[in-house]
C-alpha cells in the first residue's frame, strides 16, 4: 500500500497491465475519497480509476478460460476473452451483463403480493439458484452451498437433482441438461462403484466432485472431540433413483427427446440394473433392499426404506419403457444403447420381475407407507411436542434413542410423496402428511421446503404458508446457524418448487402441462414464468381468476381434473369453479 495514497485526478491513466487480483479499500471521510489498491496476485488486467470529489469508479476486466482436469491452464482463451472485453470497453460489458440478468430474471421471478418478507427470501433464492449452475459445461454441477461458502467441500449431493433439478428444467433447461450431462460424465466412475460393491449397472457417488467418484468423508469429528464414522457414502444408495428421476422429469418437462436418447437412456437403464441385482429375494418370495439409510439419515442401516423401494421400483418401471420410446424418437437409438450396455434380451423382463416382486411397506388399508421395516415398533415420539422446530433431533433426543425412535430428520416418506404424486391413489398424500409432519424435526435445511410444497398439494395452507416461510428465511435469518458456510442452496430449489409446484400446482402429467394453483389467505396475487416442451408460459393467480400467458403452443390441463387442451400461443383466462377451473378462454 503506498504510504501515503495518492489522489487520482479523473482521466488520470492507470498502467495497462495491472495486478489482476487486489484488494480495493475505498476511504471516505468527510469531504476525502480514494482507493488503495493492494496486488495480492499477478496477472493481466486493466485498472480505471476516477475519483470526482463526489464519486469514485473502478472498473477491472478480467477474461476467464476453462481446463478440464490434467490440460494445461487455459491462457489463450482467456487472453482472447480479456482482448475482446478490452474492445468491447467497461460501458458495454456491464450494458451486456444487465441484459443477461435481466434475461435470466424474467425467466424466473416470481412474484408473490401479501407477503413482502417471503418476496424477498425469494429472489434472494432465485439469484442464487440463477448464478449456481453453468448451462454451458458439464464439468461440473452445483455443490450442496452453491458457490458460496466451504461447507461440505465443494460436494455434489441428491440435492442437485432432486432440490434444484426442477426449477432448471421448468425456467432454464439448458442448466438442467448440463447437470445431468455431469452425471452422465461420470457414469464410468457411477459403474466402477457398483461394481466395486458387487452390484452391476451404475451407483452415483453419494458425495461427488470432479471425477464422480465417491468423496464422502468416512468420519467426522463432533463438537465433544469424538470421532462418528459417516455411513451415508455406504448407504444412501437412493442416490441411483435421483438421478434417473431427475433424467426422466427433465425429459418429461423440457420434451428433449435428444437428451434422452443420447445420454439419459443410459442412466435410467444402467441405475435400474443396480437396482435389480441390489435388491435379493427374501425367504417371503418378495425382493427387499437392505442395509441402506434414507433420506431420514437419523436412522442407520435399515432394511427395505419405502422411499429407497419405491423410487427403485419406478427407476426400474421408466427404465422398462424406453425401448418403446426410443423407437419413436429414432429407430436406431435403442439398437445402439442396449448393444453399448450389451443388454440380453430377456434382461428387461427380469428387472421388471425385481420390481414387482419389491416390498414397499405400504399399507392399503390405513393408506400409510411404512418408513422403514420396523419403523413403527419404534417408540412414538412427535417432534412436534418436544421443542420448537426445526432441532436436531439425533441432539435433543440423544443419538441412541433417537435410533429407537421414530423421530424423523427430514422428509422421508414425505419425500417419495412429494417427488412421484402420479403414482398414489387418492387419499395417501394426506394421510401421510397428517402421520409424518408432527414426527419431522427438520433436523436438515433440505425438509422445510418440501414440507410447504406438499402442505400447499394437500390443502393444509396454513402450515404450507409456515413452512414456506421458514425455507425462504432459512440463510436471511441464519436459521440453521451455519450461514459462516454458505448458503443452503437445496433449499432454495425446494422453495421454488413450495412456490411453483406446491402452490402453484404445475406438473408434468402425460404429454400435458397440469397448472392447479391455490392461494393461501393473505395472498392477493401469484405469478411465475415457466418453461413447457420449448413454451414459455406465465401464470398468475388473483383470487379465483388465472390468467396464461403462452408464447408457442402447449398442450395444458387445468386443475386435478381438468381436460387437456391444445392452446396456441395468446392470453388466455380461467376461473375457479369448485376445486377445479372454467375452460381456458382467449383473454381478448
Ligand atoms: O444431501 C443432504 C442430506 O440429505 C442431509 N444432510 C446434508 C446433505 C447436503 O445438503
């Protein structure tokens, strides 16, 4: 730092090639303004500084490039990258960077009127959620604090595609489609653990960087100075059904058929191999999945977990089907994946025989899935009526009761409820919410959230509005006390989903968009953009009239019930009826 700092009158030049990284400290007392400017590492980039008496700019250009793993740094991109943004000049950099914004904003916001402190979690979320993912590399995916903080290393977890998946592929599919080109990178590595573990077909790491190994930490240390083993890199092999549901979902929303006869195909069909040579005919004649946890990391290597079941099962019903819907994208597209696999002919049939034969703890006479097998013998204690929640129940409770007990950490049966509605009979999402809601701790920022979403799905508005809330303020608020390592970007995707998919109820049904949104009281107004099979669609609830907006054709299905109509792009109007909603007009 100089001595003493120099003024710099307006206009005055700076050297062209200045540090590139430095840190800039802008004094300001009265009637005195300046910068020091301190080098902390080399390089090449341009510095400005005018400092009028009321005002100081500084402006710094820094072209970036890219080296995948092992290639030498990529120089020259970036000095053509730095040599073009020269050209360019400051003024119309950041011209373009408001524009790009602006662009990825109105493909995004959402807007909420009766609730100011909810609006601003929001977009606090959304342009966290906007700036995590790269549409353009499959290098990598987003990390469980985004790009924000050290915590969990960096490491890719199911929070990608299950918490964050869903607001890419519904406003920015082509940030969906890099991270699941990310997944299909490391299929290799995906086939290697399996095989590794005695299984075939494909298992994704459970914590995974930059070559999809798994980098889940076998221990960590606790507050006391203990040593815990971490057995989730072992067990939370639920993992392989994410990704093949967040492959399947993007198809579904995004209609990119390309993706999945390119790359998606294999991951459904290699995670539905896993599952079929994971799970093992018990003495009862019925497939089981044992030894695995959930995503209620409370409990520890458990047997038949019905979210694990019932996600593999589906993982290898979807997978099952794709012969038939590769034929109709490209006759040629089956052929070549299932001779890549080398998939014997009655392969298929023998998975299909697994998935039928699997237990799912599912009750049809009270409508209840079963946690896990046993999970009701354990000891009854509701969350709800120990302490204010969210808690760490592992804590309150002490780890060994809580084994004992069916205290649950995070939306579990809940999850597999809120993640694959279509295939419930009527009446089970209720009953579920009603058993599991006051049994969750909420001990992981990830359940919240979803706890709003599927609130909002079941008619319990008051609690889908609490939980929503509590997502939204969760990192604002630094309501799970470890703010100091970034944000909790899973939750910030599951608070779009509260938003879009809880409250405003759109889904991917069949070959139509369902929208079925519902207002909470308090709320005067509701609108979000979303993106369906290369539409743009804007839907805005005001009390009982929505209005769409559509800027191509879409094929769309108002409320539960509603038939599916072909509309062209235009305005259009509806208004509640009942539970359901009058036909589509053309708002003139
Ligand atoms: O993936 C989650 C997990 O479900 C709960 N613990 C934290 C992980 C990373 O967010």
């Amino acid at each position: 730092p100089p001595a003493t700092p120099a003024r710099l009158a307006d206009g005055v030049p700076m050297p062209r090639e200045s540090p590139a990284l430095a840190r800039v400290i802008a004094h300001m007392e009265p009637g005195r303004r300046f910068f020091e400017i301190h080098a902390v590492e080399g390089g090449s980039a341009a510095f400005a500084i005018s400092t009028a008496e009321e005002a100081g700019r500084l402006t710094r250009i820094v072209g970036l490039g890219r080296a995948r793993k092992g290639e030498p740094p990529p120089g020259d991109e970036a000095e053509a990258a730095l040599a073009r943004a020269r050209a360019a000049g400051a003024e119309a950099l950041v011209a373009q960077h408001r524009d790009a914004w602006a662009a990825r904003w109105a493909d995004a916001d959402i807007e909420v009127d009766g609730d100011l402190e909810l609006q601003r979690g929001l977009r606090f979320a959304l342009y966290h959620l906007i700036s995590s993912a790269d549409p353009d590399s499959d290098l990598a995916s987003v990390g469980a604090r985004g790009l924000t903080g050290p915590g969990y290393r960096g490491h890719v977890f199911w929070d990608t595609e299950v918490f964050l998946l869903p607001f890419y592929a519904w406003t920015h599919p082509a940030s969906a489609r890099a991270l699941l080109a990310y997944r299909y990178r490391t299929l290799d590595a995906a086939r290697a653990r399996a095989a590794a573990l005695g299984y075939r077909g494909a298992l994704f790491a459970w914590e995974s960087a930059d070559t999809g190994e798994d980098v889940t930490p076998p221990f960590g240390i606790m507050p006391d100075g203990v040593k815990m083993p971490i057995l989730t890199g072992e067990q939370e092999h639920h993992i392989a059904a994410d990704v093949a549901w967040a492959v399947w979902r993007y198809w579904e929303i995004s209609g990119d058929d390309a993706f999945l006869a390119e790359k998606g195909a294999e991951i459904m069909l290699e995670t539905a191999r896993f599952w079929a040579s994971r799970a093992r005919r018990g003495d009862d004649g019925r497939f089981h999945i044992e030894r695995v946890i959930g995503p209620d990391e409370y409990h520890e290597t458990i047997d038949d977990n019905a979210f694990t079941n019932v996600l593999a099962r589906w993982n290898i019903e979807r997978a099952a089907e794709l012969p038939g819907i590769l034929a109709r994208i490209d006759p040629d597209a089956w052929p070549a994946v299932s001779r890549r696999l080398g998939l014997a002919d009655d392969e298929l049939k023998a998975w299909l025989e697994v998935a039928n034969g699997l237990v799912d703890g599912f009750d049809p006479k009270t409508k209840l899935f079963e946690q896990f097998a046993g999970f009701f013998g354990l000891e009854d204690v509701k969350a709800v009526d120990i302490a204010e929640r969210p808690f760490a129940g592992d804590i309150v409770l002490g780890r060994e009761r809580t084994d004992r007990a069916q205290m649950v950490k995070q939306a579990d049966v809940l999850m597999l409820v809120h993640m694959l509605p279509e295939i419930l009979e009527p009446g089970v999402a209720e009953v579920n919410y009603a058993y599991y809601e006051p049994r969750t701790s909420h001990g992981s920022s990830l359940s919240p959230a979803i706890h709003g979403a599927l609130a909002a799905r079941v008619g319990q508005l008051e609690d889908a509005v609490a939980y929503t809330r509590m997502a939204a303020a969760l990192d604002l608020a630094n309501g799970m006390g470890n703010a100091s390592q970034g944000v909790h970007v899973a939750t910030m995707g599951g608070l779009w989903q509260a938003m879009a998919v809880g409250f405003g109820g759109v889904a991917a049904v069949g070959s139509s968009l369902r929208i079925d949104p519902v207002l909470p009281p308090g709320w005067t107004r509701l609108r979000f953009p979303i993106r369906w099979r290369g539409s743009r669609v804007v839907v805005e609830v005001e009390d009982r009239r929505l209005a769409l907006e559509l800027d191509g054709p879409a094929e769309v299905r108002l409320g539960t019930r509603g038939e599916p109509r072909r509309l062209g792009a235009g305005r259009y109007r509806a208004t509640r009826r009942g539970d359901g909603w009058s036909t589509p007009e053309v708002d003139r």
